[in-house]
C-alpha cells in the first residue's frame, strides 16, 4: 500500500511571506524603520522602492533616503513577526 501525504504545502520564500513585521536598515547609518505588511514582502519592498524613486506615496524610508542620500538595505529586510493577525 502506498503513503499518502494529505496537506502537505511548498515553503514559502521570504518575499513570499505576508502578515508580517518587518525591520528596514540603513546601510549608512544606525536609522531603522518597523513597518507592518497584509501583503506579500516582496510587494511592499518594491512599493517602499518605488516611493523613493518617486513614483510612489511618500514614506518615512523615503523621506529619509531622499534627505539624506543614503541607502536601504533592500535585500535585507528581516522580518521580525510572522503570521501576524490584524488589526494590531
């Protein structure tokens, strides 16, 4: 008879991850940002990008990349809560 594996999921990749805490570091000095996401990490990322760029809404990362000319460490977001339930 043979094995049968019921409810068995792919892992998710960390830009695939939702409902999670999230902590952006700057490359160029101690500055942080937490932020909360429903939707995917990757999502929000590139609409953090974006908004630095100038084609997005005004964010605090922004506002702090564009007075400062520093840079995010885009890559490297860690996620500090996952599975979060909303609201919080």
């Amino acid at each position: 008879m043979g094995t049968v594996v019921i409810g068995c999921k792919d892992r998710l990749t960390r830009a695939q991850m939702s409902r999670v805490v999230y902590k952006a570091s700057c490359w160029n000095c101690q500055e942080f940002y937490r932020c909360k996401t429903k939707r995917g990490l990757h999502d929000r990322k590139a609409e953090r990008f974006k908004s630095v760029t100038g084609g997005g809404r005004s964010s605090a990362i922004a506002d702090h990349v564009t007075s400062t000319g520093h840079n995010m460490k885009w890559d490297h977001f860690e996620i500090l809560v996952k599975g979060v339930l909303y609201p919080f």
